[in-house]
C-alpha cells in the first residue's frame, strides 16, 4: 500500500512520488499497446543517455521512443536515445553491475561503450 499521496512524499519500496508514476506511467504504455504480450514479444532493450551527465539508462519498452519521450517529461537534462540492444535487459545489467549508479542506469565510461558498441542491434 502506498503511504501517502502527495508529491516528494516517500512511497513503499523507496520510491518519490516521480519515480513511481514514471514506472507506472511506462507499464500502462507497454500495457495499452498490447495487453496479452506485455512483457514477451515485442519488447525491445534500449539505452537512453543524458546529455548533461552522460550516465545512461538500460531498459526495456515495446516503444522505446514512447519511453524516452515520457522519462524526458520528468528531466530538467535533455535525454536522447543512443541504442537499442540485441540482448536482454538483464543480461546487460548483470555484465555492467560494476558500473551501476543507481537502478538501471549506468556511468557512460570505455566499458559501457565498448559493450553497447558490441551489442547494438542492427537497423
């Protein structure tokens, strides 16, 4: 049950108020465009970078266009995104765990490159 409902309040499981309706925003997308297949055929790995510290975020989204518009309405940073992943999103978090900041994103260095280089899907 979530505590309170009021903006910067702290939620159950750590969330603020932003983060919790941007996770909630985003499964409701994922949710709409096709309900029997949420979180199988269809969804695609990206990685979104900021601009002003260049960390960038792995993730997963059926419309990874659609994510980055929405994470970009809760960002004073410009977000662009840099990739779409030919793997799984877990299986990118668990090589890149040593250079995790916090949640699914990630310090923008020579290994993270290297691996996204490495992974980018084909256009």
């Amino acid at each position: 049950m979530l505590a309170q409902w009021s903006l910067g309040t702290s939620y159950e499981g750590g969330h603020s108020w932003p983060a919790y309706f941007i996770e909630w925003a985003s499964e409701e997308i994922d949710r709409e465009l096709e309900p029997d297949e949420r979180w199988g055929y269809g969804q695609q790995t990206y990685v979104i970078q900021c601009e002003e510290t260049l960390r960038v975020k792995i993730g997963t989204a059926k419309q990874p266009e659609a994510r980055l518009r929405l994470l970009q309405t809760g960002s004073s940073s410009t977000l662009r995104l840099i990739a779409i992943l030919g793997i799984p999103e877990k299986e990118a978090h668990y090589w890149l765990r040593e250079h995790r900041v916090r949640g699914e994103w990630f310090a923008w260095g020579p290994v993270v490159e290297a691996y996204v280089a490495e992974h980018r899907r084909a256009a």
